[in-house]
C-alpha cells in the first residue's frame, strides 16, 4: 500500500519536471506538414532558440515542453515558409519607384499615367514599367510616335511587362546613341518605315541602360521592406533574387547588419567582372540570411516579345527565330568560373534552341561534377525529344506556373499548336528528375503564391478561366507544387539542410495560412502568422 502510495506521488512529480524542459515557443493544435513526407500530419511543434526540437502529437509536445509563447493554430495548415525560387527584388523596388504601366489597357492610358506622374515628380528623365500590349485591342508593339509629341525634350524609357523590350522616345534614343543604322548583336532596334520606332529588344536595351539615371540604394532600401512586408502577408520567407550587380552587394549586407532584411535571400550574381571578382574572393559566400553561391546568365529573351531562341522561326513571324542574348562562347566560359568556384550556373533559357545549347554546356560539368545542382531558369519551350536531358545531366528546372496563364492568351500564336506539347510543361519536367524550383518572377507576375499554385494545379487564372484548364495534361499535385516552393527549392540552393522542412534541427521558418489548401478552384489567402527563425514576422490582425 506504501509502494503505491510513493507511485501516485512520484508518478506526477516526475511528469511535471519532464515537463519543465523549457522552450521558445510551442505551436500546437496544428496541421503540420513536414513536407519530408507528405503524406503525415503533426499536431504540435517545440522550438528553441530558432531551431525546431522536437515536431510530433499534441499531448507528447505538450506534455514535454513548457514555453513562454504559445501559438494555438486552432486546426489550421502549418507548412515550411514558402520560398519564391525566382523573383526580383530589385526590378520590384525600381518599379515601384516608377511610372507603374501594369495594367493599361491601351497606349492612350499609358501617356495619361505618364502625365500624372510627371505633374507629380517632374523627373529629368521618365523612367515606366509594366505595359504590355497583348492586354490592348492593338497587339502589336507600340511606336514612340505620341510620346515624342507630349515629350519632345524629356528622355523617355518605359519597360515592357517582361523586362525584354523596351519604348522610348527620340530624346532617349538620341541620348543612348541609337538611330535606324544600329546593329547590336543579340538585340533587335525595331524600325517603322527605315526609321526607329522606339522599340527595342533585349540586348538592343543596353545602350539605354548607360544613360538611365540611378536611383539612391536609400530609395531602393524602403520599397524592398515594403516589398518584404507583402511577402510575409502572404507566408513566403524567402526568395531567390534573380540577378544583383555588385553594388547591391554591399546594400543587402547592411540590411542584414540592421537587422532589416529579415527574408532568407538567395542571390544570383549577374557575370560583371566585378561580381567574378567579388566570387573568386570570397567564394561560396553567407552573411547570416544572404547567401551567393551561384550566376545568372540570361541565355535569350522573352516569348511576349518575340526574343526567345526557337529551333523553327515564329508562327507569327516568318522567318524570325528570337535571339540569343548570350554568345555560346561567353557562356562557356562562365560555366568555367562557375565550375571553378563551386557556384551554381542559372540561366534564363525561354526557347527549345536556347534551351538545348543549355543542355549541351551542363553536359560537360554532368561529367566531373554529379551533384553541381545547375539550373536553368523558366525551361519555358523545350522540344519534347530534349526532356530527358534534365534526368540524364541532373539540370534543375526553374519554373513560374503562373507564366503559362499569362501567355495563353498568345502562345500558341506564337508557336503554333504543334510546339505547345513542349511548353509550360510542368508534369513533363517534374518527371525528368524529381525536382522543381517553383516561384512567379515577380514582378512581371503578382507575388501571390496561390495564384501560383491555382496555375500550376488547375492551369488556371485568379477568375478561374479558362474551365477546362490551359492544357491541363500538364498540371502537378497541390502537395507537389506546396514541395516546389519549399524543400525543392531549398535543395536548389544548397539550403535543404536547414530550410524547406519541418523537423528537428531545421530553422523554425513557416506560415500558418488562414484557410485550407485545397485542389478546387482559387480563392484569395493569407498567413495568419509567419515565423523565421522562432521569430513572428507577421501576425493577421
């Protein structure tokens, strides 16, 4: 009787020190996926010190653990911080910081917002950004007719949509040096009757590039939180930063030393002689959230504005094939450096031409290095007879779901019916190896990850259009698009060992969303809280 008198004491006493193992936090009353394993669901979470101890049931958490805040999800889905693998924080902060063109649905409208700002700024320079002319009664490209008329004196540089083309005016051509006689090489100078008609086309932009007027690092500082601030409402953690020059460098590391930057930011360098000198430096390089450790190469352009790389000429214009931003040559000898400093090759490849010189260049790197973990960058229209190259070389597809219900308005016009079995081919390319790196290339497309996901799940728009899906033989799982944006895109930046899951060891970074994923129609969502680190970046009033 004594001896179970002792147990029914003891038996509590030694429950309540168990319990007294104190953490940071507990999450708890949860749908916690891990994504290592999707089909298994957690209860409740511990975390100290910004890792996660210990994700299982709620009453062995509970039980177990006693911490200073609590968060009760009250049944909610607990995933791994969404990671957008290929975004632009930079060309969202200058467009922000410009004449906003997104939208317009006709020239008109984009010479009464150009007005409106000016009225406003009375910049020396105009700089615009968004239009796109696919959205216009008029499909084809804009002239700078009306413009020169209301700016005759003002450089003008307005940027389409996809950042491949541009508009500008006499003034700005003048200033870049540019006029009907200009050949620059994979570039197109548009021209209206032997005369420039102020459309420009990818490296044919470079000349305006020189002459455009920088905005203060300061200015660009504000609207990047502005823009880490949208992408906590929507639970994204973190992003792969398509391109920086090497001033951004320094600008991202002080927002680091500041504690601002709060994302993970995986940085792709832009192949400066500066930036290759910065990496044979400093080598695979980490300041606490901001990681480099790899280049991006822009292989060829935009479909929108005819610049992709194509094996066979456009079903809209005969005889033209895009172009080849990037001399084979050149990115031979990147692939090198990369090689040499255990960076990562990511480049931009739209068309199937591109797209195959690609293959071949990550072939010989395939040969001495099996785990080099090489991307390329959109994998947007490929010939189905070049699929398995991604499995047979170890390549990386990059993709943005939401480009395919962008394009549908226009690409089969441009590559005809037959070609289409290639493009946004999502199911294809995660068959190859496994693997995709899925994000939305903002700001060309909304930051929105369920608009990504609705995309690449139901071949959809935010309207739900069009019913039967844009060629929905091609759609993933919702689990697998959830992986795309969370441990597939952790392991394509070498960050798999502590992001994109949710189990012991890891970093406590997730979003608890507000309503349930489901594979039905879209419908608008949001974070309810997103946490990096053990730390609540944002909180839903």
């Amino acid at each position: 009787m004594r001896q179970l008198y002792f147990l029914l004491v003891l038996i509590p006493l030694l429950q309540s020190c168990y319990k007294g193992q104190t953490v940071d936090m507990i999450v708890h009353n949860a749908r916690i996926h891990d994504m290592l394993d999707t089909t298994i669901v957690h209860e409740a979470m511990a975390i100290r010190d910004g890792k996660i101890i210990e994700v299982g049931p709620e009453r062995q958490i509970l039980n177990k653990y006693s911490a200073t805040e609590e968060i009760d999800a009250e049944g909610r889905d607990v995933f791994p911080g969404f990671t957008d693998a290929h975004g632009h924080l930079i060309s969202y902060a200058k467009q922000k910081l410009s004449v906003d063109l997104v939208g317009s649905k006709s020239m008109d409208e984009v010479l009464v917002r150009l007005e409106k700002y000016q009225q406003q700024f009375k910049r020396k320079f105009i700089v615009g950004r968004g239009w796109d002319q696919s959205l216009w009664s008029d499909k084809n490209f804009p002239t700078n007719e009306k413009l020169n008329q209301i700016f005759p004196d003002i450089p003008v540089c307005l940027f389409r949509i996809d950042g491949h083309a541009l508009l500008a005016n006499d003034a700005c051509l003048k200033l870049a040096g540019i006029d009907e006689k200009s050949k620059i090489d994979g570039g197109i100078v548009e021209l209206n009757d032997n005369v420039c008609s102020g459309i420009l086309v990818d490296n044919a932009m470079n000349p305006v590039f020189e002459v455009l007027p920088e905005y203060a690092l300061n200015e660009l500082k504000t609207k990047i939180l502005e823009i880490q601030d949208e992408l906590f409402q929507y639970g994204i953690t973190g992003v792969h930063e398509a391109g920086i020059e090497n001033e951004h460098i320094a600008m991202f590391n002080e927002m680091v030393k500041d504690n601002t930057l709060k994302l993970n930011l995986y940085a792709m360098l832009l192949p400066s002689e500066e930036n290759i000198a910065f990496a044979r430096k400093n080598g695979i390089y980490q300041n606490q959230n901001f990681l480099i450790r790899s280049f991006k190469v822009f292989g060829d352009g935009a479909l929108g504005s005819r610049g992709a790389f194509l094996k066979l000429p456009y079903s809209d214009h005969a005889n033209h094939h895009g172009v080849l931003t990037t001399p084979v040559e050149e990115m031979n000898k990147i692939a090198s450096v990369c090689m040499e400093l255990g960076y990562q090759m990511n480049t931009h490849a739209i068309g199937d031409s591109t797209n195959r010189i690609l293959f071949d260049i990550y072939k010989q790197v395939f040969s001495k290095v099996k785990d080099h973990r090489w991307r390329i960058e959109h994998a947007q229209v490929l010939d189905p007879k070049d699929f398995d190259l991604f499995g047979s070389y170890a390549i990386i597809p990059s993709v943005q779901p939401t480009h395919a219900i962008t394009d549908m308005r226009w690409a089969e016009q441009r590559l005809g019916k037959e070609r289409m079995t290639g493009a946004y081919a999502y199911k294809s390319l995660l068959r190859q190896i496994g693997i995709l790196a899925i994000g939305t290339d903002f700001p060309i497309e909304p930051i929105d990850p369920f608009r990504t996901i609705n995309a690449a799940v139901n071949r959809k728009d935010e309207n739900n259009l069009p019913d039967t899906g844009f060629y929905p033989n091609e759609a993933i799982s919702l689990m697998e698009c959830i992986k795309g944006m969370t441990l597939d895109a952790a392991f394509a930046s070498f960050q798999e060992k502590y992001l994109g899951s949710l189990t012991a060891g890891n970093d406590a970074t997730f979003v608890i969303l507000d309503k349930p994923l489901s594979n039905g129609s879209y419908q608008s969502n949001f974070a309810r809280y997103t946490v990096i680190n053990g730390q609540i970046v944002y909180q839903a009033l």
